[in-house]
C-alpha cells in the first residue's frame, strides 16, 4: 500500500495545464465492485454474473479513477 499511496501523493492536485487532480482515499472495494457489476449487469441483454476474490478489504486510491479503471478492465 505504501507504494500506492505515493503514486497518489504524486499525483494530488495539479492545478491548471489539464493535469491529473487525485484525490486519494481509502476506498472500500466490495461496495464499489458491487456497484459496477450491477451497472454491467443492467446493461447486458445476456445473463452476466461476477465472483469477487478479493485479497484486500480497501485501497488507497482515488475513488472516481479506480471505478473508471474497474470499468474499463
């Protein structure tokens, strides 16, 4: 986590120049898997089902990025 979080603190506003604004937290990864699978889910005009083996409970990440990152995986 620790190498997470520094890309992180790296990262965290950049003002202007369209540069990358992160907004680090700890986000819980079950609620926001959850919530992707069932957008997908929703979307599919076939059955979709997802199993989670999740090794971390939480991340150290900015919440907007890494649900777009989940969604584009």
């Amino acid at each position: 986590m620790v190498k997470v979080r520094s890309i992180c603190e790296k990262y965290r506003k950049y003002e202007g120049n369209n540069k990358l604004e992160m907004n680090c937290e700890i986000v819980t990864l079950k609620p926001l898997l959850l919530k992707i699978s069932e957008k997908f889910m929703a979307k599919s005009p076939k059955p979709v089902t997802f199993k989670f083996d999740l090794v971390a409970e939480s991340i150290y990440a900015d919440a907007e990025y890494i649900e777009e990152v989940f969604c584009n995986m």
